[in-house]
C-alpha cells in the first residue's frame, strides 16, 4: 500500500502510535496500512509485547507506525514494562491512534485509556475497527459516547480484516505527518531486527498451536544467529516456560507440537526475509522469567522494577 514518491515534493516524516485495549485488532491495522506483515497477529489478548515500528511509503511522506502492546492493568512486571512501552509510544508519537473494538464498544479498558490520552499534548484521532461486524446504526452512538469523554480530532470507521476504509485513513495520516526528512531508507519495512523477528515469529505460532495458560507464559531468545556461505542461516530459539506441564504442553507427545511450531515458523521467516533458514528450538523451564530484568530487557522492554 505504498505509493512512489514525487519528486517534485518536499519530504515528510512522522510517528504514530497505534493504541487500544487488548485484542483491538492493532496489529491486524498495521500490517494492513503496511500492506506485509511486521507484527505478529494472533486471536489471543496481549500479542504484541514490544514497540514494533512499521515504515510505510505514501507519496512524499514517509509513515512511522508505532504498534503497542494493548494497555490493560498489569500485575507482573513484565505486564508493566509492556504497558509503559504502550504510553512511551504515545509520548513519542506526532500522532496517536486510538483503536477501539466497534463490536465491544466503551469498555472499562477503553475509558481507562481515553483517561490517560486526556493528559496528551496533541488530540488524538478514534479508529473504530471490525465495523463490519455490527450494524451501522449502532455507529453512531458509540462515536458520540467516546466523544463524549474525549472530543478526538477525528473519527474513522475501518475493518482492518477486510480492508474497509484502511486506504483513505492511510491518505489522511499521509497528509498529517510534519515536513522533514525521512527516518529510515525508502524500502525499509521495520525497525525489528532479524533476531527479533526469528523470537516473535516462533512465539506466534506458539500463540496460534496452544491453549490455556501456556501461551502467555512463554517468552522466545534468538540464542544465536549464523549467517551460512550459501545463503542460508541456521537460527537457534529458546522457549522459556514458567512450569514443567508448560513444558509438556509444547513439547507434545513425541515431540509432535514444537515439530509443527517451528516448522511453520521456518517457513513463515523463509516468506519474510526470502531466504533458507534453519531453525532450531529448545524449550526450557524457567519459573519466573516474566520477572526477571533480563528476560523483559530481551523483549526489547525498558525494566520498570
């Protein structure tokens, strides 16, 4: 969904900060707006666990979109280093996106949110999304309600599933970025490094293949990273759990499940990266992790103790 730049134009450049409650549908936005996948997407709440910037291309504007981890109300402390790098998003940001589940509507999550976006110094613009799954007679409430609490600066109505609106939000975003140069090369897609990549791809398909407790009790380290003289890499992952029936549970019987979790992993960053790659994964068991200042710092977040 890019678009050549003019010549003729003087470039423009700005942040913006995709935000909402869990399970909003953000990353499902930016990889639409994006038109490829840099966020991992999955059915489950709290996917995105770090800042993931996204570089997209619209005439002479270069877009830096900025998917948060959903904001909810933490109790470990990796629940607080992701929601700080969720309001640290919108700090940064020269615009802030609210995304809001049409079908859910205000929900106590959402209005915490909006309270917290009050305090910001630029009026951020509302994003009803899945708008394809309710009536649009039920729209207009709803916009007035959240309205009602904060007056957005705009108000878009889009299903980023589907695609529905997603285009001519992405003009009007285009047309709010500030002039100045460009943050990062044209064919740029994401800030995300290659080791990165690997960890959040392996732990999407952890996401997507298990159940219960397990996914949200799994964090993913690229251990290492081999670039081969054919081409190729060999990459090494390991998975930490929080318990040993975590462990089981990913393991599978005779190995069966991280067989298929990194089968389909490989082949996802074969797609991505457009070359052979080798993956390896071990499982480890290690209670506590998402406690431990190393372990959130390897996610890319800030430790907030």
């Amino acid at each position: 969904m890019s678009d050549p730049t003019p010549s003729q134009e003087p470039t423009r450049c700005g942040i913006v900060a995709v935000l909402g409650a869990p399970n909003a549908g953000k990353s499902t936005l930016v990889n639409r707006i994006a038109g490829a996948k840099v966020t991992i997407v999955s059915p489950k709440p709290q996917t995105t666990r770090m800042r993931i910037r996204a570089v997209v291309m619209q005439g002479a504007a270069q877009i830096v979109l900025t998917d948060t981890p959903g904001i909810f109300q933490p109790r470990r402390r990796l629940d607080r280093a992701m929601v700080a790098a969720a309001w640290g998003g919108a700090q940064d940001a020269d615009l802030a996106l609210l995304i809001v589940d049409a079908k859910l509507g205000l929900t106590d999550a959402v209005r915490k949110i909006i309270g917290g976006l009050a305090k910001a110094a630029r009026a951020p613009w509302l994003v009803l999304n899945k708008t394809d799954s309710i009536t649009p007679d039920s729209l207009l409430p709803l916009i007035a309600e959240v309205n009602a609490l904060l007056p957005f600066a705009e108000t878009w109505m889009v299903s980023a599933t589907k695609g529905d609106g997603v285009p001519k939000l992405l003009e009007a975003i285009a047309a709010k970025m500030p002039p100045g140069p460009w943050l990062f090369p044209e064919d740029d897609l994401s800030d995300l490094p290659e080791r990165m990549l690997a960890a959040e791809t392996v732990r999407e398909q952890i996401l997507r293949q298990t159940h219960e407790e397990v996914p949200h009790h799994a964090t993913v380290e690229t251990e290492s990273w081999v670039d081969r003289p054919d081409g190729s890499a060999r990459v090494d992952c390991t998975i930490y759990v929080g318990r040993a029936g975590q462990k089981a549970i990913l393991i599978g019987d005779h190995g069966a499940r991280i067989k298929e979790i990194g089968s389909r992993a490989r082949a996802e960053l074969e797609t991505m990266l457009e070359r052979r790659i080798h993956l390896f994964l071990n499982v480890k068991e290690r209670s506590g992790w998402d406690e431990e200042k190393a372990r959130i710092r390897a996610l890319g977040l800030e430790d907030l103790g």
